[in-house]
C-alpha cells in the first residue's frame, strides 16, 4: 500500500514500526516469561509456553504486515505443502543476508511450529533476552573440544546429556530447530578464502547440525531443506527494509534423517563423523544445483543472465 514512498523513507518506517512492535509486545513476553520462571508446576508452566508462543508468533504476524504494508515483494514459496503445526522439522538454510530470517520466518509462519535457535549456555545470563529465550524454550547447549575432555575425561558426553535434558520438554510440544549450516553469510570475500568447492554456496559446518540430531535424535526425525534465492541480486538488510528486493525464492525439500545419525556420538566417532559430513556434502551440492536452475528460470535474457549467474557481481 505504501510502496510508493522513498526506499530510504520505507527503510525507516519499517524500523519504527518493528521496534514499536517489539517494545509493545515484549514486556508481555516478559511477564509471562517470569510468571513461568516463579511458578514450579508442571501445569503453569506448559501453560505460560503456550501464551509466549502465541505472542512470539503476533511478533512475527505483525512485522510480516509490516513488510506487506510497506513493499511489494514477488514471492515465490514452493514445497511447503504437507507441512503441519504438530509435527517435529530440523530446519538449515544457506544463508546470503540477515534478510534470510524474516524473509524464512514470512514463508513457514504457521505452517510449522515457532523457529527455535540452539543458543550457547552463557547467553541464558543476557539481561531480559536470556529469560526470554528460556521461557520460549530456546534450548541452551555447553560443549567442550576435544582438548578439555583429554585434559577431564569426565566431561565426555556431558555436552550431549546436557543438551537432551534442555530438550526434553521438546518430546511433548512440538517444535522446529533452526541452524544455519554455512555458519555465516555469503560474501565473495568469504568465498574466495575457503576455496569453496560450491558456486553459490560456502562449506557446510556439519558439526552443529550433528550435535542437534545427537541430541535429539530420539524426536528430530524430518529435515526442511530450505534454498533461499534472490534473484536480483544478494540484498543487505538495509534494502530489504527499504522494500528494495522485488523477488524472493524459497523452496522447501521435506527429508527423512538417515537413523544412522539420530542419536549419534559425532564427536568422538570417526566413521559416522565421516559419513555424516558425505551426506552434509551431497546435500550442498544438490543444494547447489538448484539455486542454478532457480537463477536460470527467473533470468531474462543475457544480460539478465551474466548480471545474476555470477558470484561476483552479487552487491553485498
């Protein structure tokens, strides 16, 4: 409605608007979050997560109004039929931009349940943030190198039992987990340093993914592969707001986890730490293959083509 404003007006807009959204809404997380903290019944306390779910879920109806009040994005959302609020989904991207996450949470909002980030044990002590993520049952995880547990052999599997008994509670309510494997956004730079076998994407970190299905493995059993794809170009976070990325893509392939990596010790075995990383790396280079196919269906004609088929000349 009001994409006819200057990008840098809408930039701006949208700024106030989310942040107005957020300090309306969080001292009502907030409440709930240390309602839920004092009260130690079971009962209470399922309760109080279903009413912080709902409001994280407002948070994120209201800013994707936002974004549709403001501009006027082509999206393009292809594979999320079948998908269902009480089922359980292990959830990977590969990641371009910090528009990745509203663009992702626009396109599976209420189709599955809340996005959950395994967060590092030390940011539960962050002032106001930490009770929220816990009370919204972000789950916390601690892991030690290979180093600390040869210096304390009684540390070996105490991340992995620590991080099961944060999920737990995921055996009853179902969830989605959320990681992206890239561990960090594309840029050519970062392309270039890694040597990257890949022509859109960087290497693959199979290590936090296999910690969460060790996890877990007991309830994580499908995995949504999601490709975003910009095809006018990889977009920083200030265009997004500034409604300047008129098409997005996002496909959704739902996987099987192999049993084989449910559950399993990657750390401390080698064969399935190579097995899973084969697997990882054929997921990458399908992964791969598609943004190509997805590129060259949305471009028209050569120039188009060599504007957007290149790594190079994506703007950062």
């Amino acid at each position: 409605m009001l994409n006819f404003l200057p990008p840098p007006l809408k930039g701006v807009l949208a700024i106030v608007l989310i942040l107005a959204n957020t300090l309306i809404l969080f001292p009502v997380l907030l409440l709930f979050a240390l309602l839920k903290l004092a009260v130690p019944v079971t009962g209470a306390r399922k309760g109080c997560t279903v009413v912080l779910n709902q409001i994280a879920g407002l948070w994120i109806s209201i800013n994707s109004g936002i974004n549709n009040l403001l501009h006027r994005v082509a999206w393009d959302i292809r594979g999320v039929e079948g998908l269902a609020t009480d089922q359980w989904y292990f959830v990977t991207c590969n990641h371009q931009s910090w528009a990745d996450i509203p663009a992702i949470q626009h396109a599976l909002h209420r189709r599955i349940p809340f996005l959950k980030f395994f967060l590092k044990q030390q940011l539960v002590w962050v002032p106001f943030l930490g009770v929220a993520w816990w009370a919204l049952d972000f789950p916390f995880m601690r892991r030690y190198t290979r180093e600390q547990i040869e210096k304390n052999p009684a540390l070996k599997g105490k991340d992995l039992e620590t991080t099961r008994a944060a999920c737990e509670k995921f055996h009853y309510t179902p969830v989605t987990v959320f990681n992206f494997m890239e561990g960090t956004r594309l840029t050519p730079a970062k392309h270039a340093a890694q040597k990257s076998p890949y022509q859109y994407l960087l290497k693959p970190r199979a290590g936090g993914t296999a910690f969460v299905l060790g996890a877990m493995g007991e309830t994580l059993h499908t995995m949504l592969d999601v490709t975003i794809v910009y095809p006018d170009g990889r977009p920083s976070f200030w265009r997004y707001l500034c409604g300047q990325i008129p098409r997005i893509v996002i496909d959704v392939r739902k996987l099987e986890i192999p049993a084989r990596f449910l559950g399993m010790d990657y750390q401390n075995d080698d064969a399935i730490r190579a097995d899973f990383q084969q697997w990882v790396s054929a997921l990458w280079e399908a992964k791969d293959a598609l943004i190509a196919r997805i590129l060259a269906e949305q471009t028209h004609g050569a120039e188009a083509s060599d504007n957007t088929g290149k790594l190079d000349s994506l703007p950062d």
